[in-house]
C-alpha cells in the first residue's frame, strides 16, 4: 500500500443561463430637445403655482409623472431583444 492514491469522481454540471429581458432604450440622440424643452418649462410654472396646496407625496407623484409622459412624448424608444448567455459579460456575435 502506498500514500499516493489518486481521488476519483464525477461531476453532473449544467451551467446556469442568465437572461437578459427586453427592456425599452432611449434613443436620446433623436429627441426633439426643444419641445420637450418646452413641456418641461409649462409643467415647472404649473407645478410652482399650485405646489403649496398639494401634499408633499402628490407633488412628487406629479413631478414625475409629467416628466415621464414628457420623455415618452419627445424621446424615441425602442425594446431591446432578449438576450441569453453563459456568462453576465459575453456577448454572441
């Protein structure tokens, strides 16, 4: 008998798929800047005006849902495909 016996197994390995969802990007680059512009400086004197007689939770749900009826409006988007890889980084060609 020896000291160097060599340790044998086998291993079952699936390795896990990280999918990425379709989700909506903007394309910032064709905006139209100056309406939106525009939407947002309408909203800020209407949100100034009447800021005092709403609670502090109905101006920020205000707030934010002006500015993002204004994004959707002005700014372009598109959904992006799903995506499925072996590793978060790579990327098939």
């Amino acid at each position: 008998m020896s000291e160097h016996d060599i340790v044998l197994f086998n291993i079952r390995v699936k390795p896990k798929r990280s999918s990425r969802p379709p989700h909506k990007v903007y394309l910032y680059d064709k905006a139209d800047l100056e309406t939106f512009r525009q939407d947002v400086s309408n909203t800020v004197t209407e949100f100034f005006a009447h800021c005092l007689d709403r609670s502090l939770e109905e101006n920020w749900a205000f707030f934010k849902d002006t500015l993002t009826k204004a994004v959707d409006k002005h700014i372009p988007s598109k959904m992006t495909k799903a995506k499925s890889s072996l590793f978060l980084g790579f990327q098939e060609p």
